[in-house]
C-alpha cells in the first residue's frame, strides 16, 4: 500500500509498486482525465505535474511518487495558471478530438509556471514531447502566447 | 460527461413517438436492385432521416435537446449537425443541450463516419428537422391563441404573436407543439440563408471543448463499469497467422491476473474480423499488460510470412514497367508516346509506403455479455458496423447488441474498422456479466492495424510543342482496399482510381489509366483521402516535372492544364465512383479548381522574388467533391536542413457550415499531409511490421510545424451541394512540399517520406 498526495488529497493505493501512475490514476481512482498515449513517455498525453514539474505518468511507478504532490488535469480549474490556460483553449478553439489536450495543458502550464513569456523556441522545446495527431499546434502555440500575455496582466 | 441518447423520450421531454409520427423522408432503397441508380446518402445504408421527433425534444424548462447521431472523431460534426437543427428551429443555442445516439441506424439514418460525407449528407435533413419543429412551435402557439399561423414567428426561443406582442416560450409550448403535424414536402418553409444566425458564421465553439479542457469529456477509453476488468491481446505477427503452441501457466500466476481468453484466427477475407491471438484479462490495465509479457507462445506464421518491404517495393517497381489494362483510353496515348521525340517524352515513378493512422486514442472498446445480449461503450466511426460485427461474433441478433457512442481520440479511418470491438465481445462472452474494457497498447496499434496501401504510380507525358501534354499515361500499382473483402484481390478498385487517377480533368486530348496487379500481404484500409494520397502525390508532382521541362511557371503551366472553366461529367472521365455523389449535381467544375489554385497562390505571394534556398511549390486536388489547393514554402539550408516556413491552404467545398472547423480541419490536414511526406513509414520484414511506437513511426511535432498556416474559404455559394471538409485538404500537400523543394534545391523528390533523402 503506497499513499499518494493526489490534488491535495492522500490516496491510497493498492496497485503494486511497479504499476505506472498513468493506470493508477485511471483504473483504481477513476481519475480518467489523463490519458493514454504510448506508454513510453513519447507522446504526453499521460503528462502530469509531480511537485509542479510535467512528468509523463505513463513510465513513473506509483511508489516514486510517494509523499510527493501530483496535481492532474482534474485539478487545474482550481489552479491560478490553470485557469488562464483553459479558458484560452476554449477561446481559440483548440481541440479537434481532444484526446491529446489534457496533456497539452499540463505542459504547457507546466511551462508558464516556470517561464512566464516564453520564446518561440521554448514553446518548442517544452512542447516537442506532446503529440497532437489532429494537428492543432499552431493553436495550441497560440493559446500558449494568450495565456501568457493574460498572466502577465496585458490585455489580451 | 458524454450524454447517451438511449431512449430519448423520457418523462419532462415531448413524447417522441407519439403518435408513431415516424416520417423518414429519403430511407435507404436497399434491396431495390432494380431502377435508376442512387447517389449520395439515398445510397448509404439508413440513408437519411428527418423527423423532428427522433432528433429534437423540448423540456418544460424550455432546454432543446438535440440529437447527434453521429460519432465526434475531431471534425466537429458532434456540433455542426445540431447546430443547422438548431439554426432552423430558432432555438438560442446555450439553451441547447446534445445527446449522442447509439448505433440504430434504422431510427436516425446512415451513421457511419467516413469518406468526409456527415454535413454533405445532412445538411438537408437537419434543415428539415429544424424547420419543422420551428413550424410545430409556431402552430402550437397559434392555437393557443386562436390566431392565424401567419400572424405568428418563432425569434429565439419564444413564439411571438406579432399583432399583440404575446410571446410564449419554447418550453411552454412544447406538450402542444408536439401534437402538431410534422410539416413536410412544401409545406415545411426553411429559412433563407441570409436568416441563418449560426450556420456560415463560424461562432459557436465545438460543444465538447469546455469538458475537453478540464479532463472531464469521455472518450470511449474512459469508459467505466461497476466490477469491470481490464484486457489486452497477443495477437498473430503475421496478418493470417494462427495460434500453435500457448503456455499461460507463468501469466496466471501474476498478481491482478484472472484469466486468459484465446480469440480464434479469422476465417476467409480479413474484413473486420478480429486478427486473433490470446486476451489476458486483468484487474487493471497494467497488470493484463504484464500477464501478456509472460505468455509463451509460438505462432503459425501463414501465407504472409514472406513479406518484406524492400522487395516488395521492387515488385511494384517491376510492374508498372509493363502495359497494364486501362481502364480510362481516350484517344490513343500509347501511339502519341511512341510517336513522340524523346526530347518531348518524359516519365517519372512516384512511390508512398504504407502509412498508420495513429490516432491518439488507441483502440479501445467496453463489453459487457449477459444472458439477454451485449452491450459496448466504445469509440468508433461506425456504430452499427460494430454492432453488426460483435453481434455476428456472438451469435446475436443486432438487436441484442446495445452500441453506445462516445467520443473518439481521433479517427482517421482506422476507427472505422471495428475488429476491436468485436475482440471485446468476444472476451467478454468468457467471462459471463462481466464488463471487460480492451485496451489497444501503442504497439499493438502500429503493429496490427489497417495500414494505408504502399504503392508506385508511373506517369508518362509527350508534350507538345508549347509544353503541353498531347498524352497522358498514368499506370497504378497498390495493393487494394478491396482484398480486406475479397481474398485475392489484385488490382485498384474504382473507388480507388476514381480518386485523382481516372478523373484528371484535364485539357489532354489522349489520357490512359491503368492498374497493374498487386498482391496484399496485410490488411489494407482506408486513411483519410485514401488513394488520393498516392495519386495527387504523383501527378502533381508530375505536373510540376513537366512545367519545368517545358521552362514555364508552374502556376501559370497547371492553370494551361486544366483549362478554360467548364463543367465536366465524371463519366467522361470513366468515372462512375464520383464519391457516390450524382454527376449532374456535382460535376467536375475547373474554375472552382482554378479559384481555389489562384487563391492559394495569391496567398502565398506567388511569384515573388525569395532569397537563396527557399522555394514555393504548388499543388491542388479534387476530392470528396470538394476543391482544395495547396502551396508550401520552404527553406532549405547548407547542411540540407529543411524547415516548412509557411503553407496556404485553399478549399471551396460549396457552402461552408461551420467555417470555424473547417478552417481547424484545413490546418489539421496541412499537419497531417506534412507528417507522412517528411516522415511516417510503416515497413514490412519477414511479414512483421518493423515500427512499434512513436519513436520509429515519426509524426509531425510542435517544432517541425510550420509557425503560419494561412487557410482560403473559397467559394462558399450556399445553393450548391456541399462538398466533403475533413479529407480533401490532406491531398495536395506533400506534392507541394516536393515540389517547393524542387523549387529551392533542384532536387526532385519522388519517394515518401522526405525524411530518408
């Protein structure tokens, strides 16, 4: 039995130790926000930040997280950066399928909480590892642009 | 959540089937073998419905519930076909709520989300349906009253009396208006174009995207059951390989695992059967995932064990070597070709490799069995091919088989083959009242899934003295799409030389098509703009090649081509396939494929002068009844790196619905057209697929995307007969991008993807 500081709650978990928290947190918490992609951290539909920082949750074992705070998609309508972000998602019509965007979000506000105004180039290197098969990056660069232009209090 | 439409007519709505109102306007003919072909959806399975009280309800509250009976994949039809329901019928749109029906194709008509045809197909039946619920409202208040139905009109939700400024709302009058005939025929009055609030004005966001940013939309991976189990499959390596030797004993002794399933081999043409192989059946996800890792099993390769994509492409290189039968000989092209002086003869070989849809989403599917039946959550393009396909599996009436619809991560034709489902019938059948949801892995889906065809296009041209082609010489050689239904099936079919083969347009005066025979030796379907892939590959790069040779600007040389405007029958061009659309309602019009070409390149700035190592190229299609244009920019630096600088993309598929996702689509297809010319391959040794996740089966990322795709809404007359949106973009972009190499470098590419050069 792990315990797990999940969007500021401890669960506990019965899955073994080896089990990817991707599964945990879809099979046995039923938190079906994070997605699967490819199960080697190649795609990042399965991002989620563990002490704030983007990590593909589909390679990270349950007990490596223990004691430290994972936040998922579930948490971000209550999280400031979050929130920006989402709402610029919805504004620019970014989704197409939308299976990939959960993701999306939480590296791109795995981003703006690190680096505010990012450059084009560091839009690209922090998004390089979440693919979108429907296409969508210009938008998705653009909702990145929006939302950091909103947190950092310009009109937008 | 996903709303699932089963049954509509519950208590607080309108009773949908009173007074067994089933009027379905337009119902299939199948089974009318004889009389005047069909086209369009008259021709689809269901074909189309248009009964206000299947697809509308109206609470007391005054919520307008609507019904989208067809499945989202991405392109936004989960929200466009309501959106016309709703525009007809004067509802306020966030008053609005969407529920998504499950397969019953009999109830709502043709339900299968493929060949870009959804607002194609519905756009008049939604319109009806709109319509005369507006019309039922408006009767409805005028009785109540006692008035003429003339002194009164439905604005945004309220029927309003216009002589005494009385207003009822809609859900005040919904119990009456139900009760009201269903206008039909000349009686039901759409509205004008110009009346429309939400069609063409590209305003209303898709529905989804709200829950689809906060985690909470579900897709058919998301599905949840009291006591379900998990499952994942060894499956044959080989396509038609069989089971011969299984050792599950170290499987069964893992932790979480329950129990192991063996799914039998399919019998004849592969179709959408099932590969085969053994299920291990877990209490979670991972725990299946480790059970498979410990089967022992050894595989009876089969009849495909030999295949190999290095040979097989010489195979195909051999034949389109040779004359093949024509199916297209207008005038004599293999007289003008031997006739010609090789100064003024030139031909050229293109090649495209098999190509996996990759959709974000795996394939997945929830089954549970019980005595009484099956019933499936899942995510695919074609609800009632699944019930038919699991219920075919299990012995079942397709009755007995309950489908419901959620949301698709992605599509792109791979979901439209439902071999996934009936894999979760079929180990749900094992274990009785169980619910089972399987999981496709990423391996699983580059290794086994439907793979776009491979194939080698040879094009051959005498010019004539002003650089025209006199002749025109196009010979195909790919496995087709019709060997999944017919083993042994050797050569295009005519929906697939009907895509940009057979149906050139062009001001040639002697044109021959042939198909040269090639074998399959994997399952073959079909990837969004299916033959158009390989075919607008080659001769747009071919056109290209032959503007160069003939010193002229490709733009003013493709314009020559196609010619003055005109409006040409399909059947001229010895295409009967037409998309299935009638050739007099949808020929062929050169000056949409001129607009749309000019306007891409006016976007572009054609013509002006570039720096060193940059290039434009061009290409354009006719697809899915709609016109599209494409025109790349590139740059190309010393070491020969290459970076996609910019990409206009221009379509006119006659009247645009929702203009917001068409542009979305375009970009999308801009992406995906990039991704399998620079980059994805999917290769055959020893019968295996080589590429097992995205690290060797590449896909565009965020940093090889163009930083300004610029999109064309061309057109847009809403009196034509709309033209199909998510596949026609896809098409002219890889040429485009050769042939802006071409422009920038010198060098020609004719082999995808661009990557290997």
């Amino acid at each position: 039995m792990t315990t797990v500081q999940i969007n500021g709650q401890a669960r506990s978990v019965s899955a073994s130790e080896d089990t990817p928290l991707l599964w945990v947190l879809r099979d046995e918490l039923g938190m079906t926000g994070t997605k699967f992609g490819c199960g080697m951290a190649l795609c990042g539909a399965c991002t989620v930040h563990v002490d704030g920082a983007a990590v593909r949750s589909c390679v990270t074992p349950a007990a490596a997280v223990a004691g430290r705070a994972v936040n998922t998609i579930e948490q971000m309508q209550h999280d400031r950066v979050g929130r920006v972000v989402q709402q610029a998602w919805v504004e620019l019509n970014v989704a197409q399928c939308g299976y990939c965007q959960a993701g999306q979000i939480m590296t791109a506000v795995a981003l703006l909480k690190r680096t505010p105004k990012p450059s084009e180039r560091q839009i690209d290197d922090a998004m390089n590892g979440n693919i979108c098969r429907c296409g969508t990056y210009p938008r998705i660069r653009a909702a990145i642009q929006l939302s950091a232009r909103r947190l950092a209090g310009e009109k937008a | 959540m996903i709303a699932v439409a089963t049954p509509i007519g519950r208590r607080g709505f309108l009773q949908l089937a009173a007074g067994g109102l089933t009027l379905a306007v337009g119902l299939d003919s199948r089974g009318q073998a004889e009389g005047p072909r069909k086209f369009g959806a008259d021709a689809m399975p269901g074909g189309t419905v248009d009964d206000p009280l299947v697809f509308v309800a109206i609470a007391a509250d005054g919520t307008v519930t609507i019904v989208a009976h067809r499945a989202e994949m991405g392109t936004g039809v989960r929200t466009s076909l309501p959106m016309i329901v709703a525009d007809e019928m004067e509802a306020r749109w966030d008053r609005v709520r969407i529920v998504q029906a499950g397969a019953e194709e009999a109830r709502y008509g043709n339900q299968n989300v493929d060949g870009s045809r959804s607002v194609r197909h519905f756009l008049v039946p939604m319109r009806h349906v709109g319509a005369a619920a507006r019309q039922m409202l408006e009767a409805a208040a005028a009785a109540r009253w006692a008035v003429p139905v003339a002194e009164v009109q439905a604005v945004q939700h309220e029927v309003l009396h216009k002589p005494s400024g009385r207003r009822l709302g809609y859900g005040e009058l919904a119990a009456q208006a139900m009760k009201q005939p269903v206008p039909q025929g000349e009686d039901l009055r759409l509205k004008t174009p110009a009346q429309w609030r939400y069609i063409g004005k590209g305003r209303i966001g898709a529905f989804d995207l709200p829950e689809i940013g906060r985690g909470q939309a579900s897709f058919g991976i998301d599905a949840r059951l009291p006591g379900m189990v998990y499952a994942v499959v060894a499956r044959p390596p080989v396509v038609g390989g069989k089971l011969r030797r299984l050792d599950s004993t170290a499987a069964l002794k893992l932790p979480g695992v329950l129990k192991v399933v063996e799914i039998p081999a399919y019998a004849g043409a592969p179709a959408f059967q099932p590969l085969g192989g053994v299920a291990v059946v877990a209490n979670n996800t991972w725990a299946a995932m480790q059970g498979r890792t410990a089967l022992v099993i050894e595989w009876d390769d089969g009849a495909n064990a030999g295949y190999d994509s290095v040979a097989y492409r010489r195979t195909l290189e051999a034949a389109v070597k040779a004359p093949a039968a024509a199916v297209r000989d207008d005038g004599d092209a293999v007289q003008v070709l031997a006739r010609a002086p090789d100064e003024r003869r030139f031909a050229a070989e293109y090649y495209v490799p098999h190509l996996a849809h990759a959709p974000m989403e795996t394939p997945v599917a929830t089954a549970r069995v019980t005595e009484s039946g099956c019933e499936i959550w899942t995510s695919v393009q074609n609800p009632p091919a699944a019930q038919a396909g699991a219920a075919a599996a299990l012995g079942l009436k397709p009755e007995q088989v309950t489908v419901h619809v959620l949301l698709l991560g992605g599509g792109f034709g791979r979901k439209s083959k439902p071999d996934y489902v009936t894999e979760a019938a079929l180990v749900a059948k094992a274990m009785p009242g169980t619910p089972v949801k399987l999981v496709w892995t990423r391996d699983d889906d580059i290794r086994h899934g439907y793979f776009h065809t491979v194939s080698l296009d040879r094009l051959e041209a005498a010019l004539r003295p002003d650089g025209l082609p006199e002749a025109w010489l196009h010979r195909t050689a790919a496995p087709t799409i019709a060997s999944l239904f017919s083993l042994g099936a050797k050569v295009s079919a005519p929906f697939e030389t009907g895509m940009s083969a057979l149906n050139m347009p062009f001001a040639v005066p002697n044109v021959r098509v042939e198909r040269a025979e090639a074998e399959a030796h994997a399952r073959i379907g079909w990837f969004r703009s299916v033959a158009n892939i390989p075919h607008v590959f080659a001769t747009q790069c071919f056109i290209d090649e032959l503007a160069q040779r003939a010193k002229q600007d490709p733009l003013r040389y493709a314009l020559d081509l196609i010619g003055p405007p005109r409006k040409i029958d399909p059947g001229t061009l010895a295409d009967a396939f037409n998309y299935g659309e009638s050739p007099e309602r949808y020929p062929i019009d050169t000056g949409r494929m001129r607009a749309v070409l000019e306007a891409a390149a006016r976007g572009a700035g054609w013509g002006r002068k570039l720096p060193k190592g940059r290039g434009l190229g061009l290409a354009f299609a006719y697809s899915f009844v709609s016109y599209a244009a494409t025109v790349v920019e590139v740059e190309v630096g010393a070491e020969g790196k290459l970076k996609v600088l910019a990409v206009d993309m221009a379509i006119d598929c006659g009247p645009q619905i929702n203009p917001e996702r068409i542009r979305a689509q375009m970009e999308g297809g801009a992406i995906m057209g990039l991704s399998l010319a620079l980059a994805s391959e999917i290769t055959f040794e020893r019968g295996r697929v080589v590429q097992s996740n995205f690290h060797d089966y590449e896909v565009l990322r965020m940093s090889q995307a163009p930083r300004v795709i610029r999109t064309h809404l061309i057109g847009g007359d809403p009196t034509l007969p709309p033209g199909g949106v998510g596949e026609p973009p896809v098409p002219p972009v890889a040429p485009a991008l050769a042939n802006a190499i071409f422009a920038a470098t010198g060098e020609r590419i004719r082999s995808l993807p661009i990557r290997r050069h």
